[in-house]
C-alpha cells in the first residue's frame, strides 16, 4: 500500500509519500514547497490569495500523487 501525507505549515507544505506493509513503512518521496502562508494570515484570517497559493501547491501535489497511483492520501495543517 502506498499513501501521502501532505503538512500543511505556516512557512512550508510538505508532501511524504510511504510505502506501508503491515506495521512497517518506507519513506519513498519527500517534496517540499515554501509557500510563506504565515504572511497571508492577518486577524486570525488567511487572504484570497494566501488561499490561492495553497490551492495552487495542494494541485500540484495531487496531480503528483494521481501519476503515482496511490492508495490513499490525506493533509492536515499546523498553521497558527
């Protein structure tokens, strides 16, 4: 089973891609993008266009991960 995990941070967002076989895994792929999130967010509040950045790195990594034909993916953010 292959699977990603996308980590959406305040300055970065990073896609791993694992192999998982039973209780084990192996890190195949690391790809990282510095999107500065943390300058889009003002009042508690991210910007049109911080959010467009991000939609823009989370296509891009999808489309990575549909040519990879996984079997499943999943993000979470660590944004403040």
């Amino acid at each position: 089973m292959t699977y990603g995990i996308i980590d959406i941070g305040s300055n970065t967002i990073r896609l791993n891609i694992y192999k998982i076989k039973g209780e084990s895994f192996e890190l195949l792929l690391s790809k990282k993008e510095a999107a500065g999130l943390v300058q889009y967010v003002k009042k508690e509040k991210m910007s049109d266009e911080g959010i467009h950045r991000l939609a823009e790195c989370l296509n891009r990594f999808k489309e990575m991960m549909d040519l990879l034909h996984l079997d499943g993916y999943a993000a979470f953010a660590t944004l403040i």
